[in-house]
C-alpha cells in the first residue's frame, strides 16, 4: 500500500469542491473481520520521537461541518496509539477572504475543500486502519479507491494560501463571475438586473451591463452591492 504511485492533482484536488457540497455525511463501510483491532495497533507500533522519512500527503473525506472536530479525533487517536512518528500535519485547507454582510467588512477564513482533510502521513497497514477507523472519516481520495499521494506543488499551493503574510491584504470573496446573471441591490440602479461584465478583484468593483431605455449600459458598482439570480 506504501508503493501507491503519485498521480496528477486533477485526480484527486480538482472536483473536490463541486463533490463536497452536497454531502452531508460520509457512510463507514464494513470492517474488515481481518483487519487488525485498535489494541493491536498500538501494540504493534514502536513508540519513538524520530519522525518518519517517507511521508506524503493524502486526502481523505470527511463528514461536512466537522471537520474541526474529526481532526481533534485523529490526532487524540494518533498519541493514544503512540503512532505520533508516522503522521505529520492535518490541515483542513482554507484560505483569508475579505467579505462584507450587512454593509460591515469582515475578514474570515473560507474552506477551501468542504469535507476534506490534508493528512501528512507514511501509509502502511496500520496507519490506514487507524485512519479509516476514525469516526466521521469516509475514505482516503485517490484512483480506483487506491490512496494516492497528492502532487507536492499542489500541497505548495494550498500550504501558501494558509499562511496569510504581514501587510497582505486578503483576497476578496466573491461569489460570482464574469457573464454571470446578478441584481443590484443598492443605489441609484436597485433592482435593476444585468449581466457581469469585469470583475476587479484587487478592488472590489464589479462592471455590470444592464439595460436603460433599451441600450446597454455599463455600470460600475461594489461587488456586495449586487447578488446572483
């Protein structure tokens, strides 16, 4: 199992949105009578402070809106094992957005990857079963329900959109695109609706075509003063 060759991110990281917005929940599957049991497990695993050398990074699914509390799980699994030498980070991916509700600024923290984690880890037998065994984890992410390592310039990408630099202003968080249908919601042009013509991310201003007295018409607002429809 520790010899799963490393296949292309769009395997396993693209997709993962639009795939984890409808589950609600992760279904366990039935244990293997084979499998060795969590005590042995523990017993088996050579308790050392040395870190292993042969980690990659994998994903797994999770249930959705827990994913902070199965991390938790995990890592208390992992020292009650005494398994800590095999297992690096667990990150549940995210990134710093700038949003505005109710006309106040607010800088959050966006999932990236809803009902995912990023787990740093050597994958043998017994670092599989302890992960598969956690409550609230579905599966590991991969080709043909084979675990594959995640590409390390995929993990670069994600691992810098975690780390919010001094000074840096965050990425704004909007939720459309351009040729996107949207209504004005506020000033001169309220109700009004139109088409998304350019969006300045740096800025937040957004260009939309709408129509008046039959032409179109560039308007140039705020991206909270307007919605999809």
């Amino acid at each position: 199992m520790s010899g799963a060759e490393v296949v292309e991110p769009e395997k396993t990281l693209e997709g993962i949105s639009s795939q984890a917005e409808g589950s609600a929940a992760v279904q366990k599957g039935p244990r293997n009578a084979a499998e060795p049991s969590e005590k042995k497990v523990a017993e088996a695993s050579p308790r050392s402070s040395e870190k292993s050398d042969k980690m990659d990074w994998y994903i797994i699914k999770v249930q959705t809106q827990r994913e902070e509390a199965i991390r938790e799980t995990l890592r208390r699994k992992i020292k009650l094992a005494g398994m800590e030498r095999y297992f690096g980070e667990i990150i549940i991916p995210t990134e710093t957005v700038t949003e505005f509700r109710g006309g106040k600024k607010r800088i959050t923290k966006r999932k990236l990857y809803p009902g995912y984690l990023l787990v740093q880890m050597e994958l043998n037998d017994d670092t599989w079963f302890l992960v598969r065994e956690t409550q609230g984890v579905g599966d590991f992410a991969g080709a043909a329900g084979r675990p594959c390592p995640v590409h390390p310039h995929e993990v670069a990408r994600i691992l810098a959109k975690q780390e919010q630099k001094e000074g840096e202003v965050p990425r704004l968080k909007i939720n459309f695109k351009t040729g996107d249908k949207v209504k004005i919601n506020e000033g001169t042009f309220e109700n009004f609706q139109g088409e998304v013509s350019a969006i300045d991310e740096a800025s937040g201003r957004v260009t939309v075509m709408i129509n008046i007295f039959g032409r179109s018409t560039p308007v140039e607002l705020q991206y909270w003063q307007v919605e999809l429809v």
